[in-house]
C-alpha cells in the first residue's frame, strides 16, 4: 500500500463522530482485508514481532455474532502489511 493510499484510510476503533478518522503520523498501521472490518487500518503501533505474527480477533457488532462477536485477521504471508479476515468467534 502506498502512502497515498494509507493516509486515506479509516482506522478501527475511530470515533463516527471523529472529525479525522484517519491515521496519524508516526503510528504503524496493517490494512484489514475482506470480512465485517474490511479496508479499515488496525493500528500496530509499539506491537512486537510476536503480536504481529499472531495477527488479532477485534471486537466488531457487524460480524457474524452482533455485539460481542471478534473478527480475526492474519497477516498474510506474501504481504505482511495487509492482514486477510479468518473468521468470526463470538
């Protein structure tokens, strides 16, 4: 992803109300592939090299389960800054 295309961007977990929903300077972002969180950006700032090979399960009320349901996303192998939705868990 280029940065052009980064710097557009919505990151998770941003207020809908947020007048800049997008990313800030000096943080590390992963692009969300396919599932409820589709092209939003998961801010990886200050994660380890462990945290980001075990990807993450991120709280969302539009997956399968509703309130209280995960989404999960891996990185994907031949491009690490993008991470591909695995599923959905309650």
């Amino acid at each position: 992803m280029d940065d052009d295309a980064l710097m557009r961007g919505r990151v998770y977990g941003a207020d809908h109300d947020d007048p800049d929903p997008g990313p800030r300077p000096g943080h590390q972002y992963r692009e969300l592939v396919g599932g409820p969180l589709d092209g939003l950006l998961l801010d990886v700032t200050g994660w380890d090299a462990e945290q980001l090979a075990d990807g993450a399960a991120l709280a969302t009320e539009i997956g399968r389960y509703g309130a209280g349901g995960r989404a999960h996303y891996e990185p994907r192998l031949a491009d690490p800054s993008r991470w591909d939705w695995s599923g959905d868990t309650p």
